[in-house]
C-alpha cells in the first residue's frame, strides 16, 4: 500500500512518518514535495507535523496555499484516507477539509511530553483495531493544540460521533488537569463529515517501538493497514 | 564577480571611514601592544576596514588570546578522535561506519541583554557548527545559570531563554535530550546560556571548513547580510555594565529556525553533491572569520568582492559587511563550474547562493570594493598570529576565608529532619526541571530513549544496535570555592551520569565560562580549573574534542562563578538493552549504594538554602576511585543486573533517592532505607559526596550484584527497599531520620519550580521586552 507523506519546507516529522510507516510493514512510503501538483497513484495520505513555512501568519495557514494541497483535497473528496497529525491537524483545518481551529496552547507555552488519550470510536479507517475506551499513551509536542469551534460544529462533532480522541487520565477519566492545551471538549483527533480525515495532536508515529517507550501508536496504522486491504479486497 | 587576481595596490582610507586614532583603536578592544603587532603584520597603518577585521579576529571571542596557552594542557588525541579541536565541531568514531560531531557554545552575553534572541541564536550557531561538518543534528542540550528566582528579572530571563531555545529547536525539529540549570545569586546580571549539539554522519561524509583549491568560488549562501550583530564577537569579550542593555541590544543577532531548517536540508545535500570543497557557518565575526580561518586552514588566501555580498539594505559598508552576524548564512567553496548546481540546491530550499569571491595562492586576505582594494591582510597572522597571553593568576582571599571557614556548627542537627528536608523541596536547586523541558520537543526524531529529567539523554542510532548519551555537568559554588577540584568533579559528574543511562564516556567538549582574566584572582580559577580537568579527562580517557572559552562574565565588576561546563558524550553497544533510567521500576525492588559517605557539607545546597553560605571545602573528588566506580556501575548494568542508576549529586543521597522514587512523576514509589554510619545526619543525607551511585536491582539478584560489586572492586552495602507506589519516603541514620508521605513530596518537587515562575507580582524589568 503506497501512501504520500507531504514535505513542505519546515516539516519535521516526515521522516519520523515514513519511518513508522517503514517499521509497522505492509506500507510503501513516499515522499511528496510541497510544489508537486499530482500525489500518484497512492491509497492514503500523511501530512505530517513541524513547522510548515515556519508558522509565519498562523501554523498551516501558508501551507493549505501549496500546489500539494489542492491534489490533497481532490483525494480527500474522493474517499481517500488523509491522517494530519500535529501541524498537519493545523493545516487541514485551515484547508476547511476538517471543521474548527487550533489556537495557542491555553498556557501559552509549547508543551511536550506523553499524554494519554482515549479511543472514542472505532468507526474510522484509522482507529479499528483500538477498543472503544482504549487508553493510549503517546507524546504530544506543540505550541497550537487548542482545538476550538462553533457550539454548532462541536454538537455535530459529538452528534456524528466524530470525535476520535480525547484527553484523558491514565484511567480514561476527563479533566482539566488531563487536558494539556485547553481543548473544547477535550478533543485530541477529530474525522471529517465522511469519516475519511483524521487531524490529532498527538504523534502516534512516536509511539510504534518499544525502545522508544510506547507501542500504543502502532493501532493507528495498523487499522490503516487492514483499511486498506479491505478496500483492496 | 569581476575577477581580480592581480591587484597590488595599497588598501586605501574609504571615503567618511574615520581616522585611526588611539582613542579608536582602544574602542576596538586591542591594546597598545597588539596594535603595535598589527602594524608589523601590515608594514603600515590599518585602514578602518582593516582595524574591524582585526578586532574581531584577536576577541578573545574568535582568538582565545587570553585561554590558547592553558588549553594547550587538555588531552585532545585518542584513536576514536577522528577531528579535534580548531574545527567547527569535533568528530569521534562511533563503529559501524558512523562518527558524530558534538559541540558546546555559549551565548551568554547575548542572553543576558536580550533573552529570547540571545538564547534561540545561540541554538541556531550550534546547530550550524554541527551541520557544516557534514553531521545532521540529531540532539541537543543545554547549559543554563541564573540569580535567585525572587528577582523579577531574573525571572524575565529564565522564561525568555527557555521559549528562545525551545522555539528554535522544536521548529528545527531536533529533540532535546538534557542539560541542567542552576540558580544562584553568583549569576544573577550575568546569566550563562550554552548550547551542545549533537549530529551524526557516515564517516566518510566529514567536510572540514577549509578554503583550498586556487579558482574556486566562494558563495555566500543562506539568509542576507544585514545590520545585525555588528561586533557581537568584541562585544562577547567585554565585561557587562549595568547601563549596557540598551546600548547592546543592537549587537545581539535575531534568529529564523524556518532559515535555518531550509539551510540544513540544503547544507546536508550540497555536501553530498560533491559540488563544495568546504563549508562554514558565517558566526561570530560572520565573513570575516569564516573566510579567513578557511583561508587559513586551506593553506590558502582569498579574495571577496563586497559588492556582490547579498544585503538586506542599501548602502551597507565593507566594515559593516564584514562584521554582520546576520543569522543563518554559510560561506561555502564550490568547485569551479559548479556555481550553478550549488545555487539550484539552494534554490530547491527557497534560499540564495552568489559567488561573493574565489580562493587564492597568495595567503591574503583580500577584500574589494568595486574592484578597489580595502582590505588587504596575510590570512595565518590573522588568524594565528594574535598574541596569547599567560597572565598572573593568584587565589582571591575572600575564596581562601570561605573555603577553610568552620562548619561544624552546621553538622549538628539530629532528630527528625525533615523539616530540613521540606525546605530543601523549595530550592528549584534540588526539584525538577520539568516546567523547562515541557517546553522542548524531546521526541522528535523518534530516536530518544532516554528524555531529560534523569542523568543523561539517551539516543539511539537507527540502524544499528548502538545509541549515544550526553549530559553537561558543573558546579560553580564547587568551581569558586576550589576551581581545581571543582572542574575535576564537573568531568567526573559528566561522566558517571554518562555511565548511569549505560554508556562509555567517549569525549568531552567543553565551555569555560569565567569572569576577567586580566584579574589574577580569576586568571588563577581559570588555570586552576583547566588543569584539574586536564588531569580528570586524561584518567577518564575522555579527550576533548573542542568547546568554547566565555570570558568577562562579569557585571559592574563581579565576577560569576567560575563555570567550566563539561559535555560528555558516551556510547551504548547495545542500546535497547543497556539504556537504565534513573528512575526505580518495582514494589520490592532492592535498593543499594556504589560508593562511600564521607562527612561533606561544603559548597552544598543545603548551606546555601538553609544558612545563605556558599562555604567550606568542596567534596573531595578521588579520580581513582571514580574510575573504578564508574567501571563497576557499567558492569553491573551490561550483565543486567541493575534495574536503575542514579548519581548521588545536589541535595545529596537524600534528593537521589527521592528522585529515583518519583521517576518523570507518572508514579512514585515509597522508599525504606536504614543507613548505619555514625556520621552526622545532615551529611548524609544532604551532604555532596561525589563519587556515589544508588542502584536498584530485583530480590534475586541481589546476592549477584553484591558479588559483582565486589569483584569490581567498589564499595557496596544494601540501604532497603523499593515499597508501594504512593507510600512514604523513609530514611533513618543512628542520629536522624526523614519520614513522609510521597505525595506530598511529590507535591513539591514537581511544583516548586512552577510556583516560583508563576508569581504574580509584577517582574519590575520585564516591560523592556515591549520596548522593539
């Protein structure tokens, strides 16, 4: 299964993507420049975080502007499976290809360090071999992550059961202390209307070796993996 | 350019260049006697070009004049040292056909005036100086001294430093792996911000930044050359005064990691073109000091065309040109006809390269304006020729009066002591340091296996089995009371934290942070302390691969603590099974002391916290038997038999225990530890001595880790037990004891830095940063 990882200048954890990707097996990755007008013939699309364009205006806010962008959202329209992650989660709101923004973190400063997030459905391409209620633990490493939309848009999200993660305690209980950016909601990963984008905070591709101190991001490709073989079937 | 190869003419005074008087000459920083040497170079009077140039070139900053001749005495050679020091960064072979670069600088003065751009371009040089080897980064570090956190400025400085250096690296994308920070009234004017790095490379992808090959082009690559920075090398090299904020800032750089990201991709795939003979990163004294210690390394001269020099503004002159520390830029020798396969690279990275000159035969420093000499100077007298200096150096008396000061008194209490110990957990000294490294991506990369909190960093290296560790260590109070022993205990912390995550130390890099040389009393802690680390890195066989000398740390005339940073790398062979955590792992576990208690309260936290005193003498430091410790530890750790490994440094085996218990506060363990030595209670358990280590191991193999110890030939008893999570902290000596609940401690050691950050009354100086 090929899937494109975008770089765009100031990406930082493309390499990280495709080394998940390369690690977990059963994947092809490639890389796509941020000028490259075509994806190719890919099943699935990674945007991965960094700092695409330094940030500069707003994070994303330059990026949803890139030539790539356009092949994303035909992709995206078409059925295709994208998974932004951390920057990638910025871009793809700021692209309207999922609903809300990311404002700064409510303490002001970049916070880095594992959280844990729970599996509120299993629903999506990206989150079926999880357990619904499922605790991860898996880094997060932003300055943005303050998810924030329209009462409206957070009912729906709710209503459409479209809210993938959210952060919890090690147990799977919501607070605010579990919180680390001051989300509405508690969100961490949200799905586009037709189930098909998934933005997160959270480095899952951080979180798929043992040495690296967590494996609980492994689920994430995996249930990518078996998607795709299922579409491929 | 328009090729000039002939030209002999005499540099000429530029029109509105101002007259070398010895008033401007003082300005510049050179004595009488150096100008005198200048003259005997040039055969003439300098033109004001000319007198920039030298300037910068013979700052301590950039000359080492008053440091050169002490850091002779350091060990530099050993066979896994493929580049040592006068390069960029040193390289050590790490096996498997990898070396790493590493590098420590600082950026002290810079931060010190202007926090957050001081401390995020100082991350941005390091990175550069690792990248231009040839190396991707892969880690960094850092080294940071501040005042008391009751000065709302000092505080101002804390949070400015930590977001200059966390935005710069995160958006980098490298992880931070480590580092430490200090706080004590020593530094309170004069803050100290250094940063290491780390970067790997194939062996065979070392590039040196060397000028050689006569007709090659010089380009300029990278960001534009604007006002900025102008004469931050000299400005690095004076003391600080109270009214210098203001009239400094202009001298501090302002960094763009997004630059500086777009020129490492672009850096790294120009070096494996094969299109450049030599690349370096245009820092201190920017074109200057690139150019002619390129010029000087290759053997070569150069000649630079200021007019095709990329500006940001119009009307810029040679002098400003040339002594601009604009951030992110490069200077890189192409191969001839090969100019244009360097700018589309550059281009790819939406960055700039324009052929700014060539190299030459000649030895000189050649600098054209329009074609019309301004500068004109032999490139190895520039560049080697500045005069170094032995100074006279003699102990201070307010040193020798606090080191032989009497603390007994202070040995005395006995009983229950943990009210000592609550208020210890108020020293930001002695508690973590998570609310600064939240603010770092520490697992990017995804190569980190060990995350800052503990002794070292630990990273592996994809591919191979292999991993690195790093940790910078030094204890200023140590340092002031006794600089030679102080400096021996910096290598020997450096190197046990490196051997306590399950690596061999390998190399050191190092920053000398001192005040004055000029004064004897510092030129004496100076020496003194490069002496002791000389004999340290040699018994440890640690050599030291480069670094950085930091002098004039001084404000209104006082001096900071003597502050020789240590940077010590390790390798791990096996790093998914030897990397140890600091932290204990299970109920039950068995917990034992590597090492000797000795009766040490001196230059310890708990004087300073508890009587306001940096006294006394420092802990003896036995290299001996530190070597021998060290090699035990590592052999208990490759057999498997330890679970965890903590140094026993601040705050004693107390503050070690309790740091093992907490672990990164996911959960905290209880401990139950019985200790029988007769010494005084507060010594042991706040008391400073080094050489010390506390492991843990399971029940069953605790007969074996005895037995092991022994063999090594180290000290070993069994103090108790690992006990349940969230239980109490227990420790009893015949004369005292320590008894509390874990959260409580908890509680504190994680909130006492936060608390302190999170004042709410006004930090007083804090509105300068709205002042741009």
């Amino acid at each position: 299964m090929r899937v494109a990882v975008l770089t765009f200048p100031g990406s930082n954890c493309d390499y990280d993507c495709y080394q998940a990707l390369k690690t977990l097996g059963g994947f092809e990755p490639e890389f796509r420049w941020h000028r490259d007008r075509e994806l190719g013939d890919v099943d699935a699309v990674m945007i991965p975080g960094g700092f695409s364009y330094g940030d500069y205006l707003r994070p994303g806010a330059i990026a949803r502007f890139s030539p790539i962008l356009e092949a994303v959202a035909d992709f995206a329209r078409a059925g295709g499976p994208v998974v932004g992650i951390c920057n990638g989660f910025q871009v793809l709101c700021e692209a309207g290809l999922l609903p809300g923004a990311l404002l700064r973190n409510e303490s002001l400063r970049f916070r880095s360090f594992p959280v844990h997030i729970r599996v509120e459905t299993t629903r999506t391409p990206f989150t079926s071999t999880y357990a619904k209620g499922q605790v991860l633990q898996i880094p997060i490493a932003h300055g943005d992550g303050n998810y924030h939309a329209t009462p409206e848009t957070l009912a729906e999200l709710e209503g459409e059961d479209r809210i993938v993660f959210r952060y919890c305690t090690p147990k799977g209980a919501l607070s605010p202390e579990a919180n680390p950016n001051g989300s509405a909601h508690h969100i961490a990963g949200i799905l586009n209307e037709t189930r098909n984008v998934l933005g997160m905070m959270p480095h899952p591709e951080r979180a798929v070796e043992k040495i690296l101190g967590s494996t609980d991001g492994t689920g994430l490709f995996t249930s990518l993996r078996s998607h795709l073989q299922g579409a491929a079937a | 350019m328009t090729p000039v190869t002939e030209v002999t003419d005499i540099p000429q005074p530029r029109q509105g260049d101002p007259e070398i008087t010895p008033e401007l000459v003082a300005e510049h920083g050179l004595s009488e006697e150096e100008y005198e040497r200048i003259l005997g170079i040039l055969g003439r009077t300098p033109t004001f070009t000319e007198l920039g140039i030298f300037s910068a070139m013979w700052s301590e900053h950039c000359g080492y004049k008053n440091s050169k001749r002490l850091l002779r005495l350091l060990p530099t050679e050993a066979p896994w040292v493929i580049q040592g020091p006068g390069e960029n960064a040193g390289v050590i072979d790490v096996g498997d056909g990898l070396a790493i670069a590493f590098k420590i600088e600082s950026h002290n003065h810079p931060s010190a005036v202007e926090p957050y751009q001081g401390a995020a371009t100082g991350v941005g040089g390091i990175l550069r100086d690792i990248f231009t080897m040839g190396a991707r980064p892969i880690a960094v570090l850092d080294s940071l001294r501040f005042g008391d956190l009751d000065s709302g400025r000092v505080r101002y400085l804390l949070a400015g430093v930590v977001k200059g250096i966390g935005d710069y690296g995160n958006c980098v994308g490298i992880p931070n792996i480590g580092g430490e920070v200090f706080f004590d009234r020593a530094y309170e004017g004069n803050p100290l911000v250094n940063a290491m790095a780390i970067g790997l490379m194939k062996r065979e992808e070392l590039i040196l930044g060397e000028a050689t090959g006569v007709g090659n082009t010089l380009m300029a690559v990278g960001a534009r050359t604007g006002r900025d920075g102008i004469h931050g090398a000299t400005f690095a090299s004076e003391e600080l005064s109270e009214d210098a904020d203001e009239a400094s800032r202009p001298r501090v750089q302002v960094g763009d990691p997004f630059t500086e990201k777009l020129l490492l991709e672009a850096s790294l795939e120009l070096i494996r073109s094969g299109h450049i003979v030599g690349i370096q990163d245009m820092g201190a004294a920017g074109l200057t000091s690139s150019a002619s210690e390129m010029a000087g390394r290759g053997g070569s001269g150069v000649v630079l065309e200021m007019a095709d020099v990329p500006v940001r503004e119009e009307g810029m002159t040679p002098y400003e040109i040339l002594l601009s520390e604009s951030q992110e830029r490069m200077l890189v020798v192409a191969e001839r006809g090969k100019e244009h396969e360097v700018r589309k690279i550059l281009e790819k990275w939406e960055l700039e390269a324009e052929p700014v000159g060539e190299v030459t035969d000649d030895g000189r420093f050649r600098i054209l304006e329009h074609g019309a000499v301004v500068a004109d100077i032999p490139a190895l007298p520039l560049t080697d020729g500045c005069p170094t200096y032995e100074r006279e150096g003699i102990e201070g008396e307010e040193v020798k009066a606090a080191r032989e000061m009497d603390l007994s008194s202070f040995l005395e209490p006995e009983g229950d002591l943990t009210p000592i110990f609550l208020e210890l957990l108020g020293s930001p000294n002695l508690t973590s340091k998570r609310w600064i490294y939240e603010q770092y991506d520490t697992t990017v990369r995804t190569g980190t296996v060990i995350r800052p909190g503990g002794d070292a960093g630990v990273i592996r290296l994809r591919g191979t089995k292999k991993g690195i560790a790093a940790t910078t260590d030094c204890n200023g109070r140590y340092c002031w009371l006794d600089p030679r022993e102080g400096a021996k205990a910096a290598v020997a912390e450096a190197a046990r934290n490196v051997v306590c995550a399950g690596a061999l130390p390998t190399a050191v890099t190092n920053n000398l942070n001192f005040g004055n040389p000029l004064k004897p009393h510092i030129y004496h802690q100076l020496r003194e302390a490069v002496l002791g680390m000389a004999e340290a890195c040699s018994l440890f066989e640690t050599p030291v691969t480069g670094g950085n000398v930091s002098l004039f740390n001084e404000t209104d005339g006082v001096a900071i603590y003597p502050t020789p940073v240590i940077g010590m790398v390790g390798i791990l062979d096996d790093v998914e099974a030897h990397a140890t955590s600091a932290a204990f792992q299970a109920q039950g576990d068995v917990i034992l002391l590597l090492g000797e208690n000795r009766e040490e309260i001196g230059g310890s936290e708990y004087l300073y916290r508890t009587q306001g005193m940096v006294a006394g003498k420092p802990p003896v430091v036995d290299l001996l038997a530190e070597r021998r410790l060290q090699h035990g530890v590592l052999g208990l750790i490759q057999r498997g038999l330890v679970r965890s490994a903590h140094d026993c440094a601040e705050g004693g085996l107390a503050f070690a225990l309790l740091e093992s218990a907490l672990g990164d506060g996911s959960q905290a363990f209880g401990v139950d530890v019985e200790l029988h030595d007769r010494l005084a209670p507060v010594a042991l358990f706040f008391g400073e001595t080094t050489g010390r280590v506390v492991v843990s191991c399971a029940p069953e193999d605790e007969a074996d880790v005895l037995e092991a110890a022994r063999g090594f030939g180290i000290p070993v008893r069994v103090l108790g037990h690992v006990t349940a999570p969230d239980g109490a902290f227990s420790m009893r000596t015949p004369r005292g004891s320590l008894q509390i609940e874990m959260s409580a401690l908890a509680e504190r050691y994680f909130g006492t830095l936060p608390a302190l950050m999170e004042r709410t009354e006004p930090a007083p100086e804090a509105g300068v940063q709205e002042e741009f």
